[in-house]
C-alpha cells in the first residue's frame, strides 16, 4: 500500500525565490476565520496532542520555530523534498504561532514513507512496503500513545487491513479526519471513504468548493484549502523556495487544529462528541447534506461556543456509506479478540481470544486460546 501513499496537496504555484530566513508571517485563511481573535482568546490547543501520519517535516524552517512537535518512525528511510515540503506546510499549519490553528498544542509526526522516499539498506529495515511502516501501524501507535486527534493528508487504494485500527479509533473516541481527495468526481483512494472517518474537502476563501475537491458520499466537512503559502524545494532539494498551493492537504490539518480547540475548552468532552458538534456547527446555508459540501463549511466562533458534552458520545459516521469498512461486525472483531494482530501492529492492548492456531503459534505473547467472549455468550 505504501507505495502508492501520496500526498492530497495539488502542485504549487507562483514560485518566486525567497531567501530561506523569511519566514511565512500570513496566510488569507487565518483571516477569513478570525484565528487571531480565537488565539487572544486563549484557544490554542494547550494539553491537546494531534497525531498526523506522513513524511517527516523540516523543523529548521523559521515557520516551525518554537512548535512543539516531534517526529516518530517505526523504521529509517529516505525522504525526497517534495514529502518534505509537503510535511512542513501539514505541520505548519497545525503549529505556526502566527497562522496555525494550534500553536501550543503537542504534534506528533507519525513518519510512513511515501511516493519517492527510499530504504536505506544499512538500517536493515525489510522493506519500506514491511507491515511495521504501514499507516494503520502508526494510527495504532498514535492510538496506544493516548493522542487526541488523527490527521491524514495522504491518500492511498484502501486496503481491508487498515478497517481494525479505524474501528479501534472510533471505540476509543479518538476523531480521524482525513482528505476527501483533489478529484472532480467521487473517488475510492482517499482514508476518507473509511466509516468513522471524517472526510475534508476545500474550498476558495469565499467558502465555495473548489473545483478540484472531491465530491460524493464520503464528503463529511469542507476548510479552506487554496492559495496556501507554502516552501517548497529549490534545485538542491533545501525548502528556500515559496509557493502558493491547494488540495484537501491543507484543508485537512485546519479540521484537526480546529478539534483541538474544542477539546482544549471542552477537555471532557469525548472525540465523538467533537465531531457531532463540528457536523452540527457546520454552515451548509441551512441545505443539510450534499455531496458536494458534506454538512458544510466549518464554523470556529458557532463551533467554539456551543457545548458538545450533552451529545450523543458515539461516532457520527459509521453509516456514512452502506456497506464500506470498517463496520459494527469489524468492531466486534476488534472487541471480542478475533481480529488477526497483522493488522494491530502497534496496538500495544490488544490480545488475541480466537482458535486459529496458526495465529497463536505466530503471535504467542498476546495470544490466549479460545477465551474470546464470544465463544461464552449465551
């Protein structure tokens, strides 16, 4: 699967040289959404920790300079630029003290390589397709580090295997936001055709969806996504260059960040509860639903100020699309024990209950024969 990971921002565009101490000040989006207002107000993020999954970032560029964000691998790779670049403007958005919705919050990169990146053999790692380096592999781990939110601005065919740890995230009410995709019409590669997962398409800064923004039944919430500054690499691969980019990329991480905020004022309110509340503040101009706009575009001042905790506390999208993983059948897997551990790499509770012997004889430390309480209902 991951070699096909790619990133959900479009190619940059208007590329002039900047000299690489110059540091990105402004974005329009911050502006159009009143993020300063909300920051002086102390919504920042503080005690809240994201998890996003991709590329590492460039933590040397002025933009990241006092975030507080750190990078985990489950093995070392090579990077190219590009899912460098990328990884950067993911992050800073999230963390930039001037335009990032989240600036005091704890950001964790969990690191998966991505189109381009390469083994580095004397590491000794498998491979870069090895089960260790997949996403869902990382989301577990995030999942067993006790974040708060999930971020994914990558896309990739989904694979059944990667349905235990998305079912494991809504049990534990941890929200995984993630890029609708940059596709005229409806597409099947975006994690945001996963149930549970909430799917973010983009829009211009006059809140209308860009054309380019992926349309269809996994649509759940648009944030702005064009004309963001981002550094992107000169012709020695060094992020000294600025452009303007696009995508689902960067609208995503605004979702994340503003979840974060409501978490910082709500901290007993679950994930789930924050994503009903982000569905219902949503401004669709009172149309409901559509597969164009999802329930809408995203409301921080409405979202910020209606209290989410006499919500309903389960995942609003498990039946977003009929039929599509993970389901109630896939949970129950998860929760009774009969989920094949290949697919938990890095779940660090899991314990297998079932009767396969073939998986107790590979997996004998968190294996205990055929007390899956299935096996004892009546």
């Amino acid at each position: 699967m991951l070699a096909a990971l790619v990133s959900l921002a479009l190619p940059p565009s208007g590329v002039p040289t900047a000299v690489a101490d110059d540091a990105i000040t402004h974005q329009d989006y911050a502006d159009m959404l009143g993020l300063k207002d909300l920051h002086a107000k102390g919504y920042t993020g503080k005690g809240v920790t994201i998890a996003y999954v991709e590329d590492k970032p460039d933590l040397s560029t002025p933009e990241l300079q006092g975030a507080n964000i750190e990078v985990r691998e489950a093995c070392p790779f090579q990077s190219v630029p590009e899912t460098i670049s990328h990884s950067t403007t993911v992050a800073s958005i999230l963390a930039n003290k001037d335009w990032g919705w989240a600036p005091e919050a704890k950001i964790i990169n969990y690191r998966v390589p991505t189109e381009g990146t390469k083994e580095i053999p004397e590491e000794n790692c498998k491979s870069r397709l090895s089960e260790s380096n997949k996403v869902y592999a990382q989301i577990n781990r995030a999942l067993s580090d006790g974040v708060d939110i999930i971020s994914l601005s990558i896309a990739s065919p989904i694979e059944e295997s990667i349905a235990p740890a998305i079912a494991r995230a809504a049990q534990m009410g941890v929200p995984v936001i993630a890029g609708a995709d940059n596709t005229v019409g409806d597409t099947n590669r975006s994690f945001g055709n996963l149930n549970t997962v909430a799917a973010v398409g983009y829009t211009n800064l006059e809140g209308k969806r860009a054309e380019t923004s992926s349309r269809g039944k996994h649509v759940t919430i648009m944030a702005p996504g064009e004309g963001i500054a981002e550094r992107i690499p000169d012709s020695s691969g060094n992020l000294t260059k600025l452009g303007k980019g696009a995508g689902t990329s960067y609208s995503t991480p605004m979702v994340a960040g503003l979840l974060a905020l409501g978490k910082q004022k709500w901290p007993n309110a679950s994930g789930n509860q924050l994503l009903r509340s982000l569905i219902n503040t949503a401004n669709n101009n009172g149309q409901g639903w559509n597969e164009e706009y999802g329930w809408g575009l995203i409301d921080p001042v409405k979202f910020l100020t209606e209290d989410p905790t006499s919500l309903e506390d389960t995942n609003p999208l498990w039946e977003k699309i009929p039929g599509a993983l993970p389901n109630q059948q896939t949970l129950a897997d998860y929760q009774d024990g009969l989920t094949d551990p290949v697919t938990l790499i890095g779940d660090s509770s899991y314990v297998y209950r079932g009767v396969d012997d073939t998986i107790v004889t590979n997996y004998p430390d968190i294996s205990e024969y055929a007390t899956s309480p299935r096996y004892h209902k009546k």
